[in-house]
C-alpha cells in the first residue's frame, strides 16, 4: 500500500468526525486539496469499498439547489484508515516532519 | 445579472467540458455530482468576501476540468497529437517552401515557373513530410521521430534536386524560345543545376525543421502529460491498499 500526501489528509478528514457525512467541498477544506485532487481520490476509495457515498435527498427549503452527494467511511474503511495512519505515522519520519502542527494523535479518530 | 450567476454559468461550462472526458456512464452522476456543489460554495459563510467566494467556485471547476484533461484515455491524446504534429510540421514546411518558391519567382522574373515550382516543390515536401511523419509516429518516441526525420532527408535531396532542376531547365528553354537573355544555353543548364541542387538542400533543411518541430512539440507534450499524471498520483492511491 502507498500511503501518499493527500490520501493521508484525506483519511484524516474523514476521521476527524468518522459518524459524519461529508461533502466533496467540505473534505476539500478540511483536507485542503483541490477538487482535481480529491474527487479521484475519493471515486478510488469508493471503488474499494472503504467510503460509500449517497445522494442527499431533494431539498424541500425552496432554494432551489440540487441535491447534493455526500460521502462516508464504510466500518472496513474506518478500520483501514486508523491502521494505515497509525502505521504511517510510526514508520514515517519524513512525513511527520514535513507537517508538524497539523498532525493529530495517533489514529487520528475519536 | 449577479455575479453569482455569471459564476454559475461559467463553472456550468467548465464542469460540462470536464465531463465530456469522463466515460459516458459516469459522466450524468459527476456532472450532477460537480456542479450541485458550485451554489454550495457560493454560499459558503466561511469564505468572504464574495469575490473571493467566486474565485473559489471557479478554481472548483477548473480544477476538474484540468483533471479530466490530464485523465484522458491514451487514444484520444494520440489522435490530437498526431493532428497537431501533422499541423505542426506542415505548416513549418509548407511556410518555409513557400517562401523560397517566391525568392525564386524574384530572382526569374517569371510568374508562371514560380508558381510552378512552389505546387510542385510543396507536393514533394508534403508527400515526403507525410512519409517521414508516419515512419517517427509509429513508436512515438524520440528515435522514430530522428529515423523519420533521416529518412525524409535523405529521400527528399534527390526528389527536390530533381524536381527543381527539371524547372530551372524549363526555365531555360523558355528563356530561349522567347529570345529574352541567354548568351550560354550550357551555362545557364549548370546553373539550373546548381540552384536546384542549393534548392534541395534547403529543401531538407525546411523537413529537418519541420520534423525538429514536431519532436520537440511531442517531447514537450509527453513531458506536460508525464507533469499531469504525476500531479494527478499525488492526489492518487497508486497501488492503493
């Protein structure tokens, strides 16, 4: 498995709150990725199994915008996501390195 | 017109483009997927002010258009490099022959052999460049491109000297039949000889040009790919769990 920066971010966004949906544009704020970056991400992690997505149902608030489609860890990506971090962050000094700060406690999950 | 709907319209249109490269069975939910997220960013209450908002929402779409471009299959990306290498290479070639075919219509004086020899000189080029082209695209690497290149000069130097020679001695014996200057018919045969010779030579020179166009337009676009696809890995599982 290849860990890579912006999977690493990704992971973490999810598991900043893991019971949570999450849209496209709010994992690109957490995650601080571009859409270009993330959505094949996710299509890839979906593809795997370890997110599900769904569409939101029909807004009824008279707005008008369209559903939208949000995004969540399945219960074999939780556990995937907390294993792949935890051992990364054991095994990857040069990563831990190159962000410091924003690197939560081992696991990253609640 | 608000600037949110100006905004709206132009992601729309990004994200629409960047659609028209996905697979057709995906292409619906992303669209639907994308652009249902353009409103949301504009009304992000985190993001002020509204122009940096709209700033936002189109980096959103053009970010994903650029993704799909960088995700085309390698068919497509073949097709359009083949057109703008072939557009390439014609236009250098077809630019530089023609403007010789005029130096040589100045220095003759004769309209008719000048437009004479850019059609045929530019027939032979073309059909040379043509070859040379199919023979450096076949492996699409830099030593197709240098062995279609050779191989353009090498036939073209004869086919061009010919070519032109037999012009210049068209040239000679019009010259001759309408009494305007010719005080040496075996001189002025050299001579077409020689200029035609010179003019083949520079005839190569033009398809070297040409085909050192092209291989630099294919390195530079199989470098902006190589560029796109690892941008692309960055943000991608490669051999993902």
């Amino acid at each position: 498995m290849k860990l890579t920066p912006a999977l690493e971010q990704v992971l973490r966004a999810f598991l900043e709150e893991p019971a949570a949906d999450r849209y496209g544009y709010d994992l690109m704020k957490i995650a601080k990725l571009p859409s270009g970056t993330l959505y094949p991400l996710l299509s890839r992690l979906e593809d795997k199994g370890l997110v599900t997505a769904t569409w939101e149902a029909a807004r009824q608030d008279g707005s008008g915008r369209p559903p939208r489609r949000f995004y969540r860890l399945t219960g074999e990506g939780l556990r995937v996501a907390r294993m792949e971090l935890a051992q990364h962050s054991l095994g990857s000094p040069a990563t831990t390195t190159r962000r410091p700060a924003s690197r939560p406690a081992h696991g990253g999950a609640r | 017109m608000t600037l949110n709907s100006v905004v709206v319209a132009l992601a729309d249109w990004l994200i629409q483009r960047a659609c028209r490269r996905l697979r057709s069975r995906d292409r619906d939910e992303r669209y639907a997927e994308w652009s249902a997220e353009i409103p949301a960013i504009l009304d992000d209450p985190d993001v002020r002010p509204a122009l940096r908002r709209a700033w936002r929402a189109l980096s959103f779409a053009a970010d994903q258009r650029r993704t799909t471009v960088a995700l085309r299959t390698s068919r497509e990306h073949t097709v359009a490099e083949r057109f703008w290498a072939v557009a390439n290479i014609v236009a250098t070639a077809g630019a530089i022959v023609g403007g010789m075919g005029f130096a040589v219509a100045a220095a003759v004086g004769n309209v008719s052999i000048a437009v004479g020899t850019i059609v045929a000189t530019v027939g032979v080029v073309a059909a040379i460049v043509g070859l040379a082209l199919v023979v450096a695209r076949v492996t699409w690497k830099l030593v197709g491109i240098v062995v279609g290149a050779t191989a353009g000069v090498v036939v073209s130097a004869p086919v061009s000297c010919a070519c032109l020679t037999g012009l210049f001695t068209y040239y000679h014996v019009a010259v001759v039949r309408t009494s305007v200057v010719v005080a040496n018919p075996h001189n002025d045969i050299v001579a077409a000889v020689g200029i035609g010779t010179i003019a083949g030579l520079v005839g190569c020179v033009d398809i070297g040009i040409g085909v050192l166009g092209c291989a630099l337009h294919a390195r530079a676009r199989v470098r902006a790919r190589a560029h796109a696809r690892a941008r692309l890995l960055e943000g991608t599982v490669v051999e993902l769990w």
